[in-house]
C-alpha cells in the first residue's frame, strides 16, 4: 500500500506537471538510492557526494531539453506557425526549470505573404520530463544513463583534472565547472520528454479565452530594483513549484514585438482563465498526449 508520503509526492507531481499557473508545494526531493559501487573511494575521492549532485545535474537539465523539445512548430498540412508562441510557461522546482510550454497561432498562408483571416487557431503544447534520475520507483531509462554515465574511475579523473580535490566541498563547488567533462544529458531527456497537445479547434474554450485578452490593458507599475522606494517582494514558499509566463505581445504604436514576462499575481490573472480553460478540455479528454 503506498504510504501517505508516496500519495502526497503523487499529488504534486501531478499538479506540477498540469496547467496550474500557481505556486505549488512540492516535498523536498530524498538523497538518491546509494550507489553499490561508489561506496568504497576511488583515487582518494569519496564519490558518494558528487553522485547525489550529479543526479541534481542531470535533473536540472530537464529545462534546456524541454526548450529543445519544443525549439520549432509542429507541422500542420497547410497551415505554418505564424510567429513565435504568443504565450511561452515554463515550471521550476528545486531543481530548477523543468517543464516548457507554449501557445502559438497556426494560419493558413496567403500568398504572397501573411495568413487568411479566419482560418487560425491555437495549439497549446507542453514537455516534460516525468523519469527521475534518482531512481525512487525503479530503474527507468533517464536513471540509467545517469548510473552508466557516472564512471567511478573516469570521474575522480576527470575531478582531479578540474583541480576539485578530494576535500572540495561538493555541495559549495560550481556545478558546471564541476561537471564540464561530463556527458550532456539533454539528448536523452529530450528522448524521454512527454508532449502533451490541446488544439482551440476540439477546446472552444481555449480560444474564447486567448481573444478575450486581446485589446486588454495591462496594470503595470514600472519599479526599477535599487531606484527609489523598492515594492516588498514576495518570496515563494519553501520547496516551491513556481510558473514562470511569457507574453509576446504588439501594443499599438511599437515597432516590433514586446516580451513581458513574470509570475505571481498579476500574470496570474492574466494567464488563469486560459489555463483553467484548457486544464477543463484536457480533463473531459480532448488533449493528445505523446509519451516515451
């Protein structure tokens, strides 16, 4: 029987993997499973440290390979990706960046140039990377390149070739000098990245959402940090899964597009409905979800 922490980790997982654009709370991540192999030290080093970082290493990677994932549109027969996504969300955890995701407009093109007025739609896509690399559940594909790839005698040397002695403090070292000789895991998270689709055309709510914010002023006081009386900011909680939102916007008057991007309350409410809208349609079942 799963025990009440197992149920409540579940829990978060999955609201951290969702559509919700608000803070979560998340367990502290456990030590990884012990390493038979590293128990003993190799060339004066105790590895037992540097494996349980190397395993934050390769977790904290999920971001650029979900970024990687979702780098170009998909392709739609007849229609193209008319700019890029107009609302981009990405997740952070203890770990760090960890889930990507975006909304972007598909069109039917006009020739010579731009689209055909009434024949666009949204697409919602998000990527995730639900493998561990602990592993807590047993052994999966991500958690075995990050065994295989810790080659005991291949670290120490490559540790000692960096100048980290064996009496570094590992937890205070620089994590990408640490591991600059080290295979790049984002091949193999990419690999094993879930991709979850919602198109507006099977989600009518999706898309009276999105057009509900066109032409929508934004409440914004400009406070610069250290000009003038600085805003209180709002720390997450402790162990927090954090959203991050992207808004690609064209005010009128601007000479290109604009980037604004944040989290909390104000995006919060920006973003809210169409999430919500979009969480209600991947619930009744109209999202398409590609899985490893």
């Amino acid at each position: 029987m799963p025990t009440p922490a197992r149920v409540a980790a579940f829990v978060a997982m999955v609201e951290a993997l969702s559509l919700a654009p608000a803070v979560a709370l998340a367990a502290p991540p456990p030590p990884a499973p012990p390493v038979e192999a590293l128990r003993q030290p190799v060339d004066g080093y105790d590895l037992q440290t540097p494996y349980q970082i190397w395993r934050w290493w390769v977790e904290g990677q999920k971001g650029a390979a979900t970024d990687a994932v979702l780098a170009e549109p998909e392709a739609i027969d007849g229609e193209i990706a008319y700019g890029a996504p107009i609302l981009r969300f990405t997740k952070y955890n203890d770990f760090g960046h960890f889930l990507t995701g975006e909304i972007r407009v598909y069109c039917q093109p006009r020739r010579p140039h731009g689209f055909k007025p009434g024949t666009c739609h949204y697409r919602l896509r998000r990527a995730y990377v639900a493998m561990d690399a602990g592993p807590y559940e047993g052994e999966n594909p991500v958690s075995r390149w990050t065994k295989e790839a810790f080659v005991p005698a291949r670290v120490a040397a490559g540790l000692r070739a960096a100048g980290f002695g064996p009496d570094t403090d590992w937890w205070m070292a620089d994590r990408a000098r640490l591991f600059a000789f080290m295979p790049s895991a984002v091949a193999v998270l990419s690999a094993n990245a879930t991709v979850v689709r919602l198109d507006s055309r099977d989600c009518p709510g999706l898309a009276r959402t999105i057009e509900a914010l066109e032409g929508r002023a934004l409440s914004l006081q400009l406070d610069f940090l250290a000009v003038g009386q600085d805003a209180r900011q709002e720390p997450p909680p402790a162990h927090a899964v954090r959203t991050v939102i992207s808004l690609r916007i064209m005010p009128p008057g601007s000479v290109g597009p604009i980037l604004i991007d944040g989290s909390g309350a104000p995006f919060d409410r920006l973003a809210g409905p169409v999430f919500d809208a979009a969480d209600a349609c991947e619930k009744a079942g109209a999202g398409q979800v590609t899985a490893p």
